[in-house]
C-alpha cells in the first residue's frame, strides 16, 4: 500500500486507524469535515466536506485505497443524511473511479440489516432490513459499491459493521462488539487481499454469541482475535436483564429499530 486515504479520520474510528495503521502506508492522507491533530511524519491533514464534489475529487488524487468512515454515523434528519451519507458517499466514488483508486474499504453498518430478528441467522447473502433512514443510507453506499465495482472496476469491501468501540456497553453489544483490534486487522486484511471484487461482510469480534456467519471474513483469511466474552459479567451485573418483547430486543438494530421516525 503506497497512500491510503481515510474520510472521518477525526471520528471514533478513524482516530483508531490513525493511530492502528502508523506505518502501514508510505502516506496516510487523513481527512474530515472537523479540524483534527497536525500531520505528524508520513502523513497529510486534508479538511473536506464530503458533499463538496470538486473537493472530494481532488482529495482523491494520487491516492491507491481509500478507508470510507466520513458521514453521520446515527439516526438523523434527512437532509443532513443526504449530504453526508449519500451525495458524500456518491462524491467519494466519483474520486475513485475518476482517479483510478484501486480498493475502498466501506463502513457499512448493522443497521443496514437491523429489521432482522435476532432469532434469524444472517450471512452476506440475507437480504437488506434497514433500521432508520441512517440504515437506509448504508444499503445505498452498499449499493453504490456494487455498481461502481461492476461498471467501473473499483473494488469494495462493504463491512457492515456491528458495535466497534473500546468495550461493550450494554447486553445487546455482547453479541455485536467489535475490538479496536480487530477493526485493524481486518483494514489490513481487506487491502492486503489479491482480489476483493466487492463483497460484503460482517464487522464483528469472535464473540460467543454472534448473529451473523462470516464467510467472507475467511476469504480475506481475516480472524479476529478477541471476544466479548471477557466483558459479560461485567454487563449482566451492569444491565438488567432485557424483555423479549421489547422490539429494541426483538430486532438485531436494537434502539435503531425500536425508535420512532426521527423528524416526528
Ligand atoms: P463518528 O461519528 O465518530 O465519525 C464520523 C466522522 O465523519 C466524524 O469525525 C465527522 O466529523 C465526519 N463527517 C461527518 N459528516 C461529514 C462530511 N459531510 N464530510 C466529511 N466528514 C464528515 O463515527 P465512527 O464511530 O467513527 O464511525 C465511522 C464510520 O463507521 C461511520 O460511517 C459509521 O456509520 C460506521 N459505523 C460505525 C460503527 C461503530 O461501532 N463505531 C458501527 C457501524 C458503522
Ligand atoms: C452504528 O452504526 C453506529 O455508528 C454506532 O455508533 C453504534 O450505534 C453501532 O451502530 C451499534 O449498532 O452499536
């Protein structure tokens, strides 16, 4: 990998990329709509709305991956989806396909299948359900990647990502957490595979209990390394145990698919 960019370099995760991939690329071009740290050795600071499209082409030159985590990350109102998660996403795809990028890595979302019930094993192949206009928007950038991949060439590795964040925080992400870790190793994973083709997959720890089989998790010859596992007592001690008529526990989303329309 010679020069990787990653959009929402100034979120939860891409401060995890920043600091997990040091050195994985000769140049990391970090970029968000917010101010974020000063390019430190082997790296370039880039401020972009993802809507801006003239913006989002240049920020795209020279660049042979791109990690795409820029965009509203939960529920929110339409038009402030439709700029960052949809024309941001359709921007960014422009840049690739008008730059030669090689390979994106897509954060897709659970909430993107989170009207399935948690009762129902999903694999890559289950159909979308999504869980609020913000999952909506996920389907869309999975389908976007689809097309440019079918049409253009780019390749996508869409990872519908469960629960990633320094541990579970309550019962229903003893089933959907994703460690840090092993958000990196797969980032690894995917860029380091011959081929990718666009493919979607499930972004989620070795945990006990999982909702979701992984196939293309071994296709990329990606293992994660941790388990929610060693948090579990810790949250049944924390949270009561939950009601199996509540829809928050029904559906695999949880809150997402349980809530109301946003903008009522
Ligand atoms: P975050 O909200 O912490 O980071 C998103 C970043 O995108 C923020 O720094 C924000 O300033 C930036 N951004 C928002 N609108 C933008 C725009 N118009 N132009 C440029 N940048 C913009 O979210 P987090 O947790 O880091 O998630 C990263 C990605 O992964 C998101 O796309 C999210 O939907 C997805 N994801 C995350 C999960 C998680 O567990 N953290 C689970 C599933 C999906
Ligand atoms: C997501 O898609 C969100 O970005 C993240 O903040 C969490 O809410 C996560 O899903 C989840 O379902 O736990």
């Amino acid at each position: 990998m010679k020069r990787l960019l990653i959009t929402g370099a100034g979120g939860n995760l891409g401060k995890i990329c920043r600091e997990g991939l040091k050195g994985y690329a000769n140049v990391i071009r970090l970029s968000d709509i917010s101010p974020m740290d000063p390019a430190g050795p082997n790296e370039e600071v880039v401020q972009c709305d993802l809507s801006d499209r003239a913006a989002v082409i240049d920020l795209t030159k020279d660049i042979d991956g791109i990690i795409h985590l820029g965009g509203i990350s939960i529920e929110a109102a339409f038009d402030d989806l439709l700029q960052a998660n949809l024309a941001g996403t359709y921007n960014l795809y422009e840049g690739a396909r008008q730059n030669g990028v090689k390979r994106i890595m897509f954060a897709s979302s659970n909430h993107a299948i989170g009207f399935h019930k948690r009762t129902t094993k999903l694999d890559d192949t289950s159909e979308q359900r999504p869980d609020s206009l913000y999952g909506v928007t996920k389907c869309y950038g999975e389908a976007m990647a689809s097309y440019y991949f079918d049409k253009f060439d780019v390749e996508t590795v869409s990872v519908r990502i469960g629960s990633c964040f320094e541990k579970p925080k309550d019962r229903r992400m003893l089933s959907t957490w994703m460690s840090p870790r092993d958000f990196i190793s797969l980032m690894k994973a995917i860029f380091n595979a011959p081929m990718t083709g666009h493919l979607v997959m499930y972004g989620v720890s070795d945990n006990t209990s999982k909702w979701w089989s992984n196939d293309h998790a071994d296709f990329l010859g990606w293992k994660p390394q941790d388990s929610s596992e060693q948090f579990r007592a810790e949250i049944e001690a924390t949270f009561p145990p939950e009601d199996r008529h509540d829809p928050a526990v029904i559906y695999q989303g949880g809150g997402f698919a349980a809530k109301g329309h946003f903008e009522d």
